[in-house]
C-alpha cells in the first residue's frame, strides 16, 4: 500500500535527484524509498546503539550516606507546591 504526497524540493535538488535516479536506472519514486528507508535505518541504528551502550557502574556510596540523602530529597519535595508543577 502506498500513500500519495507532495514534496517540494529546490530546484538544484530537484536535478541532482533526477540524475541520481537516471544514473542508477531507476525511477525517482523508488530512489526516494531508498533513500528515505536508509535515512531511517541509519538513525534507528544510533538510537539502538545509544540504547545498548552500557551504563556506567553506580557510584561507591555507603548505604547511610544514601538514606540521608534519600530524607532530604523527601524533605525538599514535601516543600513544593502542587500548584507550581502546572
């Protein structure tokens, strides 16, 4: 299934994609689906890759330390007013 659209492209882009297409014997409808779908591709590659990339290990926090910080991030979030977040 295909959906019908309308681009506008400058005129100099216009051209070189003409004669991309014509150098690989191709229509510009199909030259534009590759070029599109690898656009893509390319983008979801570095979003998977940043996905992957590993997390660094968790900082050498003894477990007191952690608590006391935990109560005063409650404390401070108690001071905030509903009101201020809309």
């Amino acid at each position: 299934m295909f959906a019908k659209t309308t681009l506008e492209l400058p005129d100099s882009l216009f051209r070189q994609v003409k004669a991309a297409a014509l150098r690989r014997h191709t229509t510009m409808k199909v030259f534009f689906n590759e070029a599109l779908t690898e656009k893509l591709s390319r983008e979801s590659k570095k979003n998977t890759l940043w996905h992957q990339s590993p997390m660094p290990p968790p900082p050498d926090v003894p477990l007191k330390e952690l608590s006391k910080i935990h109560k005063e991030l409650l404390a401070d979030a108690s001071k905030i007013h509903p009101g201020d977040w809309q």
